[in-house]
C-alpha cells in the first residue's frame, strides 16, 4: 500500500514528464569532514558514545573503504554539572553483514555512571583532526503503562503444520500522560527470548507489530502527506494532542502463530511473550526521527529530493552539526502469550 | 427667396419649430444660422442675444424631434467655435476665446467583433502627439486647434487616418480597425504598443501582450500560456523546467501581482504549475510590468500582470473548439439585445482523468485485495456580459471559475473475508472564483472612470478518510477511523474607482481609491479518531483572520519640455489588521529624455509595499499553499527600486533597450530553518523568519516587430540574495532562481497566409540548488537505515547551463487552425536537481559493487504535441 502511495506521488510529480534520466558526476562543492558524536543515554543502561568522522556521499561507503571511527578525541561527560568524566575507549562488538560500517568499532564509555531520570548531561570531545563537538540533553522521567487490555481476534488455521493455528491480538496500551511537562514518545514492542526447555517444552512464535491504526504515530503527517508519503514503522508521537490525558495506544499484533509444546516440562514457558515498551523520549531524540522521515518520506523531504523544495537535513543537536545526543527513559509491559492463546 | 423657400419647406415638412416646455422639433440642412435663430424666436418666444457679425456667413445643420434645447445648440453650435448661455428666456451667444488646445477622444475597437483595442497608437497630424487606448480601447488626446488629423495604428491591424479636420472645440471620433490577414505584410505599420512603451513614455520595463503572441509562442504540450510567454522576456526567471513559473527581477512567484480584468487572481496554476490558469481562449490582451510601476498598482514587489478578458463580439456570433493532447477548450462568445449587449463564454478542461479512470479500473479488476485509483482534473470557465448604454457609458459582468481536482483512493482487502481490511479516501480541491462588476463612462472628452466591485476567492481544501476493520463473520466490523479535514482560503471583497483625467495637452492624470475586505483563513484543521467505542477530536484549529485595506492613489503622464516626459505618482496603503494599521507611501517617478527620434534614455524609482504573501513549501504549485497576511507581528514587505535604461530604434524594424535595476527587499518572509519539524497543525506565523533581499541587474532585448520574420533576442544578467534571521545561520545566500546569464530568443515567421512558424531558443545560468555532500554516521534511532545529510549552505550549488529549443507550427485551415509544437525539439534532458545513488563498480576480480555517486536528475525529453482548433 505504502509502494502504491509512493508510486502515485511519483507519478504525479514525474509521469507526466514522460521520461527522466540520470548521469553520474562530482559536483564541485567544497566540503571537509568534521567531528560527529552519537550517544543515546538510556536510563539504567550503561553509557556509549560514537565518535566518527563525517564523509563525502562519493568518497565511498565507510567501514569497506575508509574507517570513519575517531578513537584519538578526548571526551568529557558532565553530570549535572558536576565535575567531568574523561570516557575511553572500548571496543564494542555488533557485527552487521548488511551494513559493514557497524562493524566491531571502537567507542568511549562511562566507568562509573549510569544515567537516572532528571540528570542533566553534557558531552564535549576534541578531536586533532576534526575539530571539536559538543551536545546536551536531560534524561526524560519516566511514564508508566497503566494497564493493557487484549482482545484475541480472528483465530483462523496456520499456514505451517507445526502450529495449529493463527490469531491477531487487539491491545489497548493506556499511559497518562503528565500535563505539566511537554513529553516525547516512542512505542517499540520486544519478543523476549525464545524458550527451549528439557524434554520437548517450547516457546516460540511469529507474529507482525501493526501500529498503522494509531493515529497518534502520524500526528506529524500533513493531510498531504497522508497521500503520498510512508509513515510505516514510525512510533514516535508527542503529547500535543492528549495532554495530561490517560490515552489507550492501539497496537496489533498481527498472525500471531505461537509454537508452544510441553509448557508443564519448564515453568519459565508460561511467561514467554512480548515487552510493550514505552519510553519517554528527549525532545532532539524526537526531533531527529522526525527529521528522518521528513528527508526520506516527508513532502518536503521528498520534493527537495528532486528539486522541488528545500532540502531536509538531518536534524543534529551537537555543535559541529552531526550527530545526535539523545536520553530515553524506557517503560516496559510485559505480555506473556501463552495464556492468551484460544482454547 | 430661395433660402427661405427651402427654410420654410424645412420647418413646414418638420411641423415646423414647436417649442415643448424646454424640447423642440427643428429640421434644417446647411441654413444660415441667422434664419434658424430666427424662425426659432419667432415660434418660441425665446430670445437669441449676439454681435450682429457673430454669426455671418455661418450655416448649420440640425435633425431633432422633440429633444431637450441643450442637446439641439449643442449640435448646431459643434465645430463652430460659438457657446451659448441660458438666462431665462435670453440665449446669450458669443464667440468662444480663442482655444489653444481641444480634446479628441473615442474608442477605438476591431471591426466585426467590436472588441476594444486595448494599445493602439493614436497619433497627431505633427506625428508627434500621441497616445494610446487604456484596457476599455478608449483614448484621449489634446491638440492644438486648427486642422488636424489622427491617425490610429496597431500591429496586426490596417492602419487607419481621419480624413482632416477642423478642430475648434473638444470632439468625438470612433475608429474600428480592419485585421490584417497578411500581418504587415503589405502595409507598413511603424508604430505597436510596445514601440510607444519604449519611445514614447517614461515607462521602463512593461510590455503588452497580445493574445496572438501568445498563441505563436511554443509551448510544452501546445498549451498556449501568457506566463510561460513572458517567461523569454529579459529578467524574468520560469522556475522549475516546464513549469509556468515567473520569477522577475530575482523576486518570488508570490510577488507578482496576477489580476483578471483589474481584480487579484491568487492561484494561478495548474498541475502544480504546469500550465497557468489563463485560459488563452478568454483573454485579449496583457499589460505586464517589471520595473516602473503606475501608481494604481501596488501590493507586490515584484511585477504587476493584468490579463485583459474579452467582451465579446457585438455583431456576430463567434466561437471554437479546441482538441489538444492534454486538455480540450471551448469558447463562445456574440451579441444579444440588438448588439448592445454582449458574452464571451470560455471553457477549459484536462483530460487526464479520461484516461486514468478506465485504466485504474481495469487494473483493478485484475487483483483482488488490492484496489487503487487515482483521478485528477482542472477546469477554467470566464463567462463575462457586457452592456453598451451609450458611446460614454458601459457595464460588464465577469465570473471565473478555476479548480483542481484530485481524487485517491486506495483500499486493501483482504481477499477471503478472513482478515483485515483498510481503506483510505483522499479527496482535494483547491482553486479561484472571481466574480466582478463594473462601469466605465466617459463624463467629459477628458475625462473617463470606472467603477468595480468584485469578490474573489482562493481555497484549498484536502479530506482524507482512513479506515481500518476486521472481518467478524465475513463482515468487515470497523476498528478505527481516522479522519482529517484541512482548509484554508481567501475571500476578498472589493470596491474600487479608477479615472482616466487630461486636464491639458501635456498632462494625463490617473487617480482612484479602492477598499478592500480581506479574510483569511490560513489553516481549518480537524482531526477526528474514531474506535469502536469513542471518538476524539485530537486536533482542532482554527485560525482566521479579517483584515480592512484601503488605497488611495494618483499620478500621471507629464510632458513639460518637448523632449522630457515625466511619469510621476504616489500610493498610499494601510492595512488594518488585529488592531494594528500599517500605512505605507509608495512614490513612483520615472522620467524619459528624447535625445532624438531614436533614441530615448530613462530613470525611473519606485516602491512597492505587500501586505499578502504566499507560503509554498515547494517550487511547485500544491494545495499546501496558504496565503496568508502580515499581521500585528511582522511588517509588511517592501522594494524600493531604481532602473534605468536606454532605448534606440535602429532602421524602420528594430527596437534594442537596455534596462539595469536595482532593488532592495525588507520584511521578506520565509520558512525558517527545520520548520518541517514543527507540527502540521502549528501556526504558521511560529514557521517563519523575517529577512530582507537585493537584486541587481541588466536586461537587454533587441526586438523586430514588423514584417514577415518578427522576434526578439534577449539577454539578461541577474544578481539575487536574500538574508533571514533564522535561516541558514543568519548568514546571506543566492536566491534559488539566481539565473546569473539568461538568452532568449524568439522568431516567429510568417511564411503563408496559410503557414506560420515559430522558434523559442532559452539559454540560461541553472537554478540554484542545496546540496548536501557530507554525511555523518546513522545513530539508528529511526525505524529504517538512511543516509544522515548533514546540514549545508543554503543554494550552495549551481545546476548546469540550461538550455532548449522549442519548435511551433501553424496552419490555418478553413474552419480553424493546426497547431504543432515540438517542445525541447533537440532533446536536451536539462538537470533540475542532484540525487544521490548507488553505482556499480568492479573490484579488482571483477566483482561488481555499488558505489554511492552524485547524479544528474535530467527531465523532459523532446515532446511533441498537436491540437486543432475549429472556429465558427
């Protein structure tokens, strides 16, 4: 559906110029690499900040023909203002076959600190060669889910014969918002792990996250941008419209198959499921995913994109102009499925 | 004997003088004055008071069935430099003083259709008094007494001179002119509008256009369009490729003031721009102005254009049809009521929809679960009545209507019942009405006014319908709606005066006042989510807002030395809005020098003031775009321009002008940076910036407008910035349609009475672009991998040399003509923006890879197009 929204956008803009076509070249604008910091600060969890090098679009693609990592930066953490942590460097490890610039790298971390609600942090790193990059940003409190409420719908056969049959999950997720601070969302959904027990017992299932009938997700999208743009995926949302209201998001789980054998050989089965996360987001962590969607799916993103418009950067809270320092603070629900599956 | 033989004969066969109340009955060919007088004392009782040599040798001639007295002296007394006066039974006669100077004036129109001639040159018997009919065809034009003869000269028309005559008094004299099917061929004709623009005022920088210049001026798509005609004159910028964009002097396309018959037209495209709303059918002619504006015009920085509708023929019912490839046009226009009064009917729509419909539907019918469909059409409609009471007096009626359409609806299902299904509708309009009325009298030879009243109307309006459901029971059971309703429009109410004054030979003046009623409406936005169980209006707003304005001008034509003349005015404005009055004084003053009869060097100042301007989030037109006011947080707009230009007529054919400008903008208004990143739903005002500009530069045109072979070559030299607080780091940058060189050149050959053809070659400096070359690494918050583009300058980046050949050809037929055009007729793709791609590349064992590369984004190939117009 979102193809065939695309599709018409592009054949409104371009179909009726008949035909386009493109040619490789090297524009002649002058431009140097400058420091970029990245780090999200996540309440409870441990603090990471990338510091990488910005590139040219044609100088290739990082990681296969260039190392973009900055490792000999000097990097402070403040805390409230109080007196500074110098970060180092540690290698982390996540490899990614698809994307070979998220290789092993090499980032800077906190020893000693673990971000709490209400902390004021600021990072500042020099780098010899790409000058310095400095960002702040508070760590948001916490909004709590209130309550859940499930409806199974639609139980119907399986496509595989393992597994009896299918069903789609309705949920009504409620959290009140606070009227007296302005509050950024976002809404992720998490499968805890697969379960393997002794003597058979399993829990393992399959099920599509459906956020398309919230509409909160798209309360950025302008009635023309709900002709033509792509809103999937996005479960961002501010408090603009419901403020200091409790409000049920609406959320799907979607052919939800679920392959649960032997639950009595392991006890831990019973409580497999899915985490519900919602956590209350720093405005620039907003603000940067909005303007991602802007660039890539947005009106005017879009129509810059073919010369139309203007063009739709990426929105950056550190001073150098790239990278994103951002603070969440997570919410979790846990849904067990096993007893929600019809008898 | 005999004299009084024939008097008698006269006033018996008439029933003699019969006197009724202050009406008489007299019938008298060529008599002695003296004899009438007499006869008339003798039967009324009224008393005749003169010299007794004040009417020898004079004879007269009268025909008047009970007519008011007046009406009768006035007639026998024309052209006899005599004047009466009235006190009680006593006509008192004497001989008028010595009148250096009487007015001629009339109305000059074609012969046939009895449309005024809008820009006819009307010149003395010293070939150096002259003037030129305004947009009713009437002129105005004071000599000096003695013999005297005019003439009237207008391309594409025979020429036509008044046999002489002695001018004593003020008089009257009505031309129509003959169309000239061989189009100069065969008579010369060494005077057009835009020659007298160029020579014979102080204006710099205006241009009129005529419908059939339009009409030979290839176009994409054979659609014949005013703006994309004005888009090869020096210093005005079309924009994006293809589109009717007018950017002139480095201003926005909201700085030009577009107007139908007088009255603002806000939306003036289609298709996003692709064709403008002037259906060419409709119009007669285009006043265009780029420089040195009349004090009646203000409003806009950046250029003022009133297209001209047709009234409609007074003899004869004429009409046509027009087929092209992307949309149809029919126009009907003739007399009613005897030729006094007249219509001009015209309508235009696109086709597009006749062709997306059946084939969506037959996509369609081919799946199952998917089902989508997309209609879109624009419609023009001009419909205008005109009413002749008299020769002085004329009333019009005038309608448009302008749409577009667009309908998208996309539904999802699920194909056996089971599942879930959504579904989304899409529906937006937006578009113009203008409706108007008006008067226009002549009160004296020297006088000409008119009144108007009009309302008009810019809206947009976007509705979309989101459901989503599940079947329960093979029946679809409604989750959740979502429904949006977004509007936004103008309404505008206006009165208006404007009069037409030559209180002497050497002076025209023009003054007026208009009042109007602005309400703005820049966004209605509701949003409504709806489940199974509640409903939350989650969004509602609404901002409007009501503003009064009131104008207030005069200026005019001055000659006060043989080869000086001296256009001078003042417009004063206040825009009363949320409490808050903005007033503004905008002098113009331009001043032209004959050095000789060829050559005349001009300077000209003037200021213009805005209190609307246009949000558009694109280069193209959308329904996004909002008009908007300034309000009690912003100042108006301002330009203040000087110009100058030099204008030389080389041989019988040629006119060559150079212009130079230079111009200051203040209170522009802009979208400030990221102002994508607040809510849809934000007050507009919170998205802006306020800044100021400048534009500088030179426009050179050498024009040939006689002949088989007309056309022009143009050149241009721009300089455009501009400058906001909260854009691009408050740091200053080209402006987007920075076009620094810009050729035009345009040929039109008449080859046949049958064959004509015309060629339009544009060679310009690219447009300006931002293009963002640095990337940073992704933090992978959002939900998909992107390329992270870092911030750049704005503009910071000239597109390639733009260039392109179009290609028409003409035909006349017996009932109609063919028209062919090949747009871009050499196929040069130009580069409208850069994207960044992928590549593929070889390693060194010839594994291939993908590279990311800048590309070229090239548009519009070669398009060739025909239509066929029939005219009965």
């Amino acid at each position: 559906m979102a193809i065939l929204n695309r599709l018409t956008y592009i054949l409104a803009l371009l179909g009726l110029s008949l035909t386009s076509c493109y040619s490789d070249f090297e524009p002649d604008v002058l431009s140097k690499p400058v420091l970029c910091m990245n780090a999200v600060f996540t309440a409870g969890d441990s603090v990471r900040v990338e510091l990488t090098r910005t590139w040219r679009y044609d100088e290739g693609i990082p990681g296969e023909d260039f190392n973009i990592f900055v490792t000999d930066a000097k990097v402070l953490l403040y805390v409230n203002d109080e007196a500074p942590e110098t970060l180092v460097v540690e290698r982390h490890i996540t490899s990614d076959p698809y994307f070979p610039q998220y290789k092993d790298r090499d980032v800077f971390v906190s020893k000693s600190y673990i971000p709490r609600p209400g902390d004021r942090i600021r990072l500042e790193a020099v780098s010899e060669n790409y000058g310095a990059a400095s960002a702040e940003v508070t760590v948001p409190r916490q909004i709590k889910i209130d309550h859940v409420e499930k409806e199974v719908k639609n139980i119907r056969p399986s496509r595989y014969g393992s597994i009896p049959y299918m069903f789609d999950i309705d949920l009504l997720v409620y959290f009140t918002d606070s009227d007296a601070t302005q509050d950024y969302y976002k809404f992720d959904c998490k499968s805890s792990p697969y379960y393997y027990g002794d003597s058979g017992a399993i829990a393992r299932f399959y099920y599509t996250l459906d956020l398309t009938a919230e509409p909160l997700f798209t309360e950025h999208v302008s009635t023309l941008e709900s002709v033509i743009a792509n809103t999937s995926g996005y479960s961002i949302f501010s408090d603009r419209q419901i403020n200091g209201h409790t409000y049920p998001l609406h959320i799907s789980l979607k052919d939800l198959q679920l392959d649960y054998n032997n639950p009595n050989n392991n006890p831990e089965l019973a409580n497999a499921g899915v985490d519900l996360i919602l956590s209350a987001i720093s405005p620039d962590y907003y603000k940067h995913v909005l303007s991602v969607w802007e660039a890539e799916d947005g009106i005017v993103g879009s129509l810059g994109g073919v010369g139309l418009g203007e063009l739709v950067s990426t929105y950056s809270n550190v001073s150098s102009g790239a990278g994103i320092v951002a603070a969440s603070t997570p919410a979790t629900y846990h849904l067990a499925l096993p007893p929600l599956i019809p008898e | 004997m005999k004299r009084m033989t024939s008097l008698a004969l006269s006033l018996l066969a008439a029933g003699a003088v019969t006197l009724c109340a202050r009406n008489v009955t007299v019938h008298a060919h060529n008599l002695p004055a003296t004899e009438v007088f007499e006869e008339i004392m003798t039967r009324s009782g009224l008393n005749f008071v003169y010299p007794s040599t004040l009417l020898k040798g004079l004879r007269v001639s009268v025909d008047a069935d009970n007519r008011p007295l007046e009406d009768v002296l006035d007639e026998m007394f024309r052209d006899t430099g005599i004047v009466y006066r009235m006190r009680g039974d006593n006509i008192i006669l004497s001989r008028r003083k010595a009148a250096e100077n009487a007015t001629v004036s009339g109305f000059v129109r074609e012969e046939g259709s009895e449309e005024p001639l809008v820009g006819v040159i009307v010149t003395g018997a010293d070939g150096k008094s002259r003037t030129a009919t305004n947009s009713m065809g009437f002129y105005s034009l004071t000599l000096p007494c003695g013999s005297q003869s005019l003439s009237f000269s207008y391309m594409g028309y025979e020429p036509q001179s008044t046999r002489p005559f002695t001018l004593t008094v003020n008089r009257n004299v009505d031309v129509n002119l003959i169309p000239s099917a061989t189009k100069l061929s065969e008579v010369e004709v060494l005077a057009s509008p835009n020659r007298n623009l160029s020579m014979s005022t102080p204006s710099i920088g205006s241009l009129k256009v005529s419908k059939s210049a339009i009409v030979s001026t290839p176009v994409i798509f054979g659609e014949s369009d005013v703006i994309k005609t004005l888009q090869l004159e020096p210093g005005v910028s079309a924009g994006i490729e293809g589109t009717a964009g007018m950017y002139v002097h480095g201003g926005n396309t909201d700085e030009n003031l577009y107007m139908l018959d007088n009255i603002p037209l806000y939306q003036v495209n289609h298709l996003g721009g692709l064709f403008s709303a002037f259906n060419v059918e409709a119009l007669r002619n285009v006043d265009f102005y780029k420089s040195s504006f009349p004090a009646r015009y203000d409003g806009r920085l950046s250029s003022f254009m009133d297209v001209n509708t047709k009234d409609g023929s007074m003899k004869e019912r004429h009409g046509s049809l027009r087929l092209g490839l992307t949309s149809g046009a029919f126009n009907i226009d003739g007399p009613l009521n005897n030729g006094k009064t007249t219509y001009s009917v015209a309508l235009r729509r696109s086709w597009y929809d006749v062709l997306t419909i059946p084939t969506f539907a037959i996509v369609n019918s081919l799946r199952n679960d998917d089902h989508f469909s997309v209609g879109y059409a624009f419609t023009d409609l001009n419909a205008k009545l005109t009413h002749r009471f008299s020769e002085r007096s004329k009333a019009y009626a005038m309608v448009y209507y302008g749409e577009d359409y667009l309908k998208v609806t996309n539904k999802h299902d699920d194909e056996d019942k089971q599942s879930d299904y959504d579904e989304e509708k899409h529906r937006l309009r937006w578009g113009n009405i203008v409706a108007s009325m008006g008067w226009n009298y002549v009160f004296t030879p020297n006088l000409f006014g008119e009144v108007t009243g009009a309302y008009t109307r810019y809206y947009s309006s976007m509705v979309s319908d989101k459901d989503y459901g599940v079947y329960h029971d093979s029946k679809p059971v409604m989750q959740t709606r979502d429904n949006t309703r977004t509007e936004n429009n103008i309404n505008d109410w206006i009165i208006k005066t404007d009069f037409d004054w030559r209180p002497y030979r050497s002076h025209n003046i023009r003054f007026g006042a208009g009042f109007t009623r602005h309400s703005f409406l820049p966004a209605r936005t509701r949003r409504t989510l709806q489940d199974a169980s509640t409903t939350i209006t989650a969004r509602e707003l609404i901002t409007s807002y009501h503003a009064n304005e009131f104008n207030l001008y005069g200026g005019g034509d001055w000659q006060p030395a043989g080869p000086l003349r001296i256009n001078y005015g003042l417009h004063f404005s206040l825009f009363d809005i949320e409490g808050k009055k903005h007033t503004n004084l905008s002098p113009r003053l331009s001043a032209a020098w004959s050095v000789n009869d060829n050559m005349v060097v001009k300077a000209g100042y003037s200021r213009t003031v805005q209190y609307v301007h246009q949000l558009m989030q694109s280069s193209i037109s959308l329904p996004t775009d909002q008009w908007v006011p300034i309000t009690a947080d912003h100042k108006p707009q301002t330009a203040d321009k000087i110009s100058a230009g030099a204008y030389i007529t080389l041989g019988r054919d040629y006119t060559m002008s150079v212009e130079g400008y230079y111009k200051w903008m203040d209170n522009l208004l802009d979208y400030q940076d990221e102002y994508y990143l607040l809510p849809p739903d934000t007050d507009w005002e919170a998205k802006l910036t306020p800044g100021s500009g400048t534009s500088k530069g030179i426009d050179f045109k050498i024009a040939k407008e006689f002949g088989k072979v007309t056309g022009h070559i143009a050149y241009s030299l721009l300089w455009a910035d501009r400058c906001f607080a909260d854009k691009n780091g408050g740091r200053p940058f080209p402006a987007r349609f920075d076009n620094r060189h810009k050729i035009n050149l345009m040929l039109n050959w008449q080859i046949s009475p049958r064959w004509e053809m015309s060629a339009a070659w544009t060679g310009m400096s690219g447009n300006r672009f931002t293009l963002a070359t640095q990337i940073w690494n992704d933090p992978q918050l959002a939900p998909w991998h992107y390329d992270m583009l870092m911030g750049t300058d704005v503009n910071n980046f000239r597109l390639p040399f733009y260039h392109r050949l179009d290609l028409s050809a003409k035909r006349n037929t017996k009932r109609g003509y063919w028209t062919f055009s090949l747009y871009n007729a050499y196929c040069n793709m130009n580069t409208i923006a850069v994207r960044r791609d992928y590549n593929f590349r070889f390693d060194s064992n010839r594994h291939t890879d993908s590279f990311p590369v800048f590309q070229k984004i090239k548009l519009i190939p070669v398009i060739p197009s025909v239509s066929y117009t029939w005219l009965f």
